[in-house]
C-alpha cells in the first residue's frame, strides 16, 4: 500500500482536502474520525470504548485506535493509495503502523494553520450527521440551511466543536500530537503545508505531491 498520513491540529483542513482528494483521484480516505462516531453511532465494541474519551475531547487510547484501523486496511489490495486522516495521533500508533511492511507510512503531510484562525474554523464547523460532508457557517454553507447538499441529511454542529471543547481538543493536539512531527521528520518522511489557504489552491499543491 502506499500511505500517506495528513497532520494537522482539528480544523486546519486536512479531513476536507483528503474528501476531495478521495472523490477526484482515487485515494481511500480513511477518517478515524468518521470512522469512531459510526462505530459510537451503530454501538459496536469500539465505539463504546471510544464514547467516553471522544465526548471530553480527549483522545482514544492507542489500543483502541490501533484496533480500528487495522480491521479496516486488512484485505485492501497492495497497489492501493490510501489517505489516513486523524491517525496515526501518538508515536506509538505511528510505530505500529510501521512495525508491518505492508503498512508502513511513506509520507506524512503536515497542514500549517495559525492558532487563531483554527478557532474560528472549528466553532463555525457544521457537519453532516449522515455522510459526514464537512460545511462551515461562515465560509462553506450548505444551499439549504442545515441541510447536505450530497445527500439530504442533517447538518449540525458536532458537541466536539463547541467553543468549550475546543480549546481543549488544541492542548490535547500539541501536547500528544506535536511529538509526530518529529517522528517523521527524523525519518525524512516529513512535508509541511502552508494550511491557510484557499481550499482550491491548496489541493491542486497535493494532487503535485501525491502524484
Ligand atoms: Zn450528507
């Protein structure tokens, strides 16, 4: 398989870029996140050992996660490109995956995105509860207001993008996160992204990168 992994703090983009570049090049998007609160929604094993911790803000503990995402690359055939999005989050989640060849990351993208300017992506973010299509009140609306352009569902404002919560996912995301960074730095793996830009401009910098 050839893995690239997208870094960056919630709410520097990197979930919509990998979306996009899932529906116009052909990259599997795996978003552990989307992935978690489907497993929470349907109430699987994982799902309710992740509630709890995804709830707070704070993250899923490397077993837990390690566990989802090796059920969901197993039998994925080995010329495939695949994006992963929101893990690894930990050096020991990163060390798993490079543990197997056949999962072993081969570059990992870093999205640049002033603190600030984080704060009023995450609180103005909007989602939909059934496909996951990621809006914002300010600069992506949906036609309709709280409605999915895609498919019709339910756009809401996710209780982990609350204002409160928000400040506290950043600190969780630079204290345990941040380390990952040098993690694949010092393997030369390591690109970083100006995050603050046009989410147009900014793709077309990727669809370069990954091909
Ligand atoms: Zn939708």
């Amino acid at each position: 398989m050839n893995i690239t992994v997208f870094l960056g703090a919630p709410g520097s983009g990197k979930g919509t870029q990998a979306k996009r570049l899932a529906e116009s090049q052909n990259f599997i998007h795996f978003s552990t996140g989307d992935m978690l609160r489907s497993a929470m929604k349907a109430e699987t094993d994982v799902g309710k050992k992740a509630k709890g911790f995804v709830d707070k803000g704070d993250l899923v503990p490397d077993n837990v996660m390690i566990e989802l995402i090796e059920a969901a690359l197993t039998g994925i055939p080995n010329n495939t490109k695949i994006i992963l999005d929101g893990f690894p989050r930990t050096v020991p989640q990163a060390e798993a995956l490079d543990q197997k060849i056949s999962t072993a990351v081969n570059r990992a993208l870093y999205f640049l995105v002033p603190e600030k300017d984080l704060i009023t992506r995450l609180t103005g973010r909007r989602v939909c509860e059934k496909c996951g299509e990621p809006y914002h009140v300010e600069s992506l609306p949906p036609k309709k207001e709280g409605v999915c352009d895609k498919c019709g569902g339910n756009v809401i404002h996710r209780k982990d993008d609350s204002a409160e919560v928000v400040g506290h996912r950043l600190q969780v995301f630079h204290k345990l996160t941040s380390p990952l960074l040098s993690y694949y730095k010092t393997k030369n793996r390591l690109k970083e992204l100006d995050g603050n830009r046009p989410i147009d401009t900014l793709q077309k910098e990727l669809v370069q990168i990954l091909n």
